[in-house]
C-alpha cells in the first residue's frame, strides 16, 4: 500500500516501497490556473531535496516544482507532453510528474500526512 506526504509548498510523493512519484496538490493546480505546458527532468538525473522537479507553465505563470525527497529519477509522465492539462483535471493520479527511487527515506519525516495537511490548508485560508 502507498503512502503519500505532502511540502508546506503544495508539492507531495506517493511512496510505494522505495519508489515514489511526485506531483503537485489540487490546491497547487487550481492556484496556477490552466496548466499549457510541462518541463519534465532527464531519467537518470540525480535530484536533491528542495531542487527542480519540473517545470509548469500556466496561463497565468512559469513555476518551478520542487522535489519532497532526493533520489534519482526513474521515469517521466510523457503523457504530460501531449497533454498538459492532466495536471489539471487528476493532480493525484494522472497528473503525476516523476517518479524517484528514493535516496534518503529519513527525509520524508519533514513531511506533512495528509491529515497534517488538511490542517495546514485550513489555516491559510
């Protein structure tokens, strides 16, 4: 079974064993407007806690996305490609933008559960 945490920064990893994918809440997703186009990382690229994941570009702005965990980057959403807008309608599921083996499992203790993160929309209004 998955689990999955979630940054303060309304990015989250699903973890599956050692493996997990990284995408952006719905509460990201709506905040940047219509999602037109996705810079997706290399497979194979090395990626650091807190560094670019991808890039969103959105009919309001460019956003970076940052990665929750550091590991390396095992494959791609190339559906994201074609269709951008699965950022938009399934942010959870198909909207997903990488996945990572990941590298230090301690890092996701930073990290919100979703009941934690329920609570912290709550508190930003």
């Amino acid at each position: 079974m998955s689990t999955i945490r979630f940054t303060k920064e309304h990015e989250y990893v699903r973890i599956d064993g050692g493996i997990g994918t990284i995408g952006i809440t719905d509460y990201a997703q709506s905040h940047l407007g219509d999602i037109v186009f996705v810079e997706l990382p290399a497979v194979g690229k090395l990626l650091v806690r807190g560094a670019s994941a991808a890039v969103v570009e959105s009919v309001k702005a460019a956003s970076d996305i940052y990665t929750p965990v550091s590991g390396e980057v095992i494959e791609i959403n190339s559906a994201l490609s074609e269709t951008p807008n699965l950022v938009n309608d399934d942010p959870l599921g198909a909207g997903w933008f990488v996945k990572i083996r990941i590298s230090n499992a301690t890092e996701l203790s930073d990290l919100l559960d979703e009941a934690a993160y329920e609570t912290y929309l709550g508190s930003i209004g």
